[in-house]
C-alpha cells in the first residue's frame, strides 16, 4: 500500500477535501450565519437559510451530475460564463484534466454542503441570549466586534463538532467523485473511498480494499474519540 | 467634530450593509442558477440544448420527462419510495424501542448497552463495505431488496435512538409512574404515553431518515449492481451511461429525483432543523 502511488494521491485528495471542507463549511458558514442572523427581518433570515440549504436537500448524485454538466467543456455553464465575461482562455475540461479534476469535485461540495452547516451554526446562534447582543449594542459594539467577542465564544462548541464532522465526512466522500469522475482521468481525482471500491469490486483484490478500510477506520475512529473527549469535558463545564 | 465621526460610521455602516446584501444575494444566485439551468435543460429538446444551452427553452418538451419516466425512472422511483417507506419504518421503531428501554426501563448493563448502540455511530459505512458484502453474499441476500432495508435500518439505528433518546430523557419521570399506577404495562406506558410525547422528536427522525435513504448511494450501487433492481440515485447514473447524448431525458431524471426530498424539506422545516439541531446539539 505505501508503494502505490495512487494510495498516495487519495489520501492527499482526501486532506484537500477536508482543508477546503473546513475553510468553507466551518469558518465560512459560521461567518455567513452570523451575517444572517443580524439581519433585522426574520423573514429574510428563513428565506435565506432555506434558499442555501436546498443543495444539501437534493441528493450528492444529482448534485455530482448537474456538475458534471455545468463542468462540460462545450455546453457547461462554467465555461459559458467564463466566455460571455471574455475570460476564454481560463475555459477547459474542467474535469477532463488531471490537475483541476479534483478541484471541480471539491468545489461542487462546498456548494452542496455550506447550507447545511450554515443552517446549524443558526441554531448555534440562535441559542445566544440576545441580552448580550442588546447590551452589547448599547455599548456601542460594532458588528464585527460582536462577531468576535459573542458570537465566537459561544458557539466553540458547535464550531469544534463541526470540524470533526466535516473532517471525518471528507474522509468518506464517495458518492461524488464515482458520479462526476470516476476517480479519473488517470486516478488523479481518486480519494480512499473510490480507490477501495475499485480495488476490493473492479480489480478484485479484497484484501487491498480492506487495508485501505483499514486507514479511513483508523482516521474516522481517532476522529470520534476526539469528539466523545470534547463532548464529555463539555459536560464538566456546563 | 463629534457629529462629523457619528456620520463616518454611519456611511461606512450603509456602505458595509450594501456590501453585505450584495454577497448575500450573489450567493443566492450562485445556489439557485445551477438548479434553475437543470429545470430548463430538462424541458428542451436535444438540439435546443446542444445549440444554446444557455437560454430559456424555445418551448417545453415535456417528452423528456415522459422519456425519462419510461426509461427506467418509473422504476427507480417505486424502488425508492418502497426502500424508504419501509426502512423508515423499522429503523423509527426499533430506535424507539431501544430508546424506551434504555431510558426508561431498569436492565442490566444498561450503560454498556447504551455504549454499544451508540458506538455504532463510529462505523463509517465504507469500512464495513468488504465483510458487508461478503457476509450478504454468503446469506443469499446479495443484489436484493432485503440487502438494502438491513443496512439502511442497521446504519441509521445509532443515530435515531441516540436522537429519541435524549428527548426521552427529558421527559419526567412523574409520567411513567402515574400510568403505572393506573395498571398500564410496560408496553402499554410506550405505545399510549410515551410515544405520543416524543412526537416531535420522532418527526425529525422521520425526515432525516427520508432524506437519507432517498440520497444514499454507495450501499445502493455496491449491493444492487445486479439491474432491476436500482434506486434513483443508482438508477439515475445508469441514465446517464444509456442515454449516452440525450441530455434533456437526463436533466428531467435529475429533476424528478430532486423534486420529493426538496418539498419534504420545505413542508417540514421546522422539525427538520429541530432535528439537526438536537443532533448535533447534544
């Protein structure tokens, strides 16, 4: 297994996914919740929270194949709109390419998956007693202050779940590389879960499949014991 | 020079405002263009598609959808809703169950047994996808309906008790020993009180679990790769391999898929978001 090189390239593809994973769904949405939740109309708030969450309601395979198509070299979106802003030379097959194969799964992702944890940061949020904020806003806290010394705070909790989640979730992605590349071309978008299905159901080799298990059970147990600690010691405080 | 300050912020404020709902609303755009491009594409005709894929469509083919019906989506539907409906079920009811008797009745090794369930929220379903097979290979199960409601309901079992369980936990005490009292069994306290209390609870379970099953893909793929017998998902990419360039059949499949889970998620928002919440809030 250490000699393979496409074992390799899964794994790294894997630590991609969780970096960008962690930036955009973690960091991004907490940010993008506050942001919502200081609007003033609730109506607004409800609308917005259900308008981004509705790529998270649609399944990964119709995510992964809408972006397939939006990724299509002639009739994609993408390279539609790259060309209609007069950026032509920045159009490509997007997922044809051994080095932005990968970065087209990822970004589709991020798109299905931000609403999702930006949906549960406003609950986090939401749970903050809004005397902080009102007192805070008597004090004359500006926004980003407030973000910084209320918001942040009181939402660690959540944040640190999250991050264990959606390091332990890109560890497990499956369903949207099969659809969008199939790990290719050239197994350069392969991450462990579609290397194990093809080695244990199209090469065979059940033992490989089962050591490459082996690595994302060690990654995602490690990964909830950290959670089960957190969770615990959280209780103490409380 | 004081008034001069307060009316800097406030420009800055209004500029900042501006900023913000300019990124709010591009962000919106940027969520709901792909889904709008996959509704038209799947009313245009093939050549309407290939040759402006960018505008709306000349006229609506509703063909496409017919097409994508009678070519295999028909099918895929009714094999999901039966996977769901039925897996729903079993997984909701042996999750309360399991909740009841771990909140609410005295067993032994009652904490461990609670470790045990619970600990099966570790298990990433691709870790267990070799010896899964296997196993169900040797059962006689594989590539069949049953190979599908075991794992769905065995999968999600973990999560479900763990979400009823921490509402039951909250549910007084007083309750159980007032029905006890007046003579009611054990079963007769979880079927006429306690369930009925966890109502709430029990519809976010509910939806999650439609959500989930409807969208799974990988169990579905790897134990029903035999053909007739495929999920939307799966069915959805074998689709795609056979109606190699006719898009718009493909787009009205996707559509199809898609439009269930997003009405179930706009009708039961509420306990959908109390659901998760209580997931991951606990």
């Amino acid at each position: 297994m250490m000699a393979d090189p496409v074992f390799w390239t899964a794994l790294i593809n894997n630590v991609f996914y969780a970096v960008v994973s962690v930036i955009v769904q973690v960091s991004g949405a907490l940010a993008l919740a506050a942001v919502i939740e200081g609007l003033r109309s609730e109506r607004l708030r409800g609308i917005l929270r259900a308008t981004y969450f509705i790529p998270s309601a649609i399944s990964l395979t119709v995510a992964g194949l809408l972006f397939y198509f939006i990724y299509e070299p002639e009739l994609g979106l993408l390279n539609g709109l790259l060309d209609s802003l007069g950026l032509n030379q920045l159009t490509q097959a997007w997922l044809g390419q051994e080095n932005t194969a990968i970065w087209g799964i990822i970004a589709m992702s991020q798109w299905q998956g931000f609403g999702y944890s930006t949906l549960l940061f406003a609950v986090a949020i939401q749970r903050i007693p809004s005397e902080l904020y009102d007192a805070a806003a008597i004090d004359g806290v500006g926004g980003l202050k407030k973000f910084w010394t209320i918001t942040m705070p009181l939402t660690r909790e959540m944040t640190g779940l999250m991050m264990i989640v959606t390091v332990a979730g890109s560890f497990q992605v499956f369903n949207e590389v099969m659809v969008m590349t199939s790990g290719g071309p050239n197994n350069s978008s392969q991450v462990l879960g579609t290397w194990l299905y093809r080695s244990g159901f199209v090469r065979n080799d059940f033992g490989y499949a089962a050591a490459i298990a082996t690595v994302i059970f060690v990654v995602t147990i490690v990964l909830a014991l950290i959670q089960l600690w957190y969770g615990r010691r959280r209780r103490v405080e409380w | 020079m004081v008034t001069k300050t307060m009316s800097k912020t406030k420009f800055m404020g209004s500029i900042g405002r501006i900023f913000i709902a300019s990124f709010l609303l591009c962000l919106a755009v940027v969520v709901i263009y792909p889904l709008l491009w996959m509704v038209m594409n799947g009313f245009k005709s093939n050549g309407d598609m290939l040759s402006s894929p960018f505008s709306w469509p000349r006229e609506l083919n509703w063909q496409n959808y017919v097409k994508a019906w009678n070519r295999g989506v028909s099918s895929y539907l009714t094999i999901s809703i039966l996977v769901t409906v039925t897996s729903t079920l079993t997984t909701i009811l042996i999750s309360a169950w399991a909740a009841y008797g771990l909140t609410r009745v005295a067993i032994p090794f009652n904490r461990l047994m609670t470790t045990l369930v619970l600990g099966g929220l570790m298990l990433a379903p691709a870790v267990a996808l070799v010896p899964l097979v296997k196993l169900f290979q040797a059962l006689g199960l594989y590539n069949t309906y049953w190979a599908l409601l075991i794992l769905y309901t065995a999968f999600r079992i973990p999560f479900c008790t763990f979400l009823i369980r921490s509402y039951m936990l909250d549910l007084p005490r007083e309750v159980d020993e007032a029905a006890e009292m007046d003579g009611a069994s054990p079963a007769a306290t979880f079927w006429r009180v306690i369930l009925p209390m966890c109502r709430p609870i029990i519809v976010s379970a509910v939806v999650l679990n439609v959500l989930f099953t409807w969208n799974e893909y990988l169990f579905a793929m790897v134990f029903t790769s035999g053909g007739d017998f495929q999920t939307l998902p799966v069915g959805l990419t074998s689709l795609m391999s056979k109606n190699g360039t006719d898009y718009p059949v493909v787009f009205a499949g996707m559509v199809i898929a898609a439009i269930p889970v997003v009405v179930l998620f706009f009708a039961s928002q509420r306990y959908f978001i109390r659901g998760l919440a209580d997931g991951m809030g606990k």
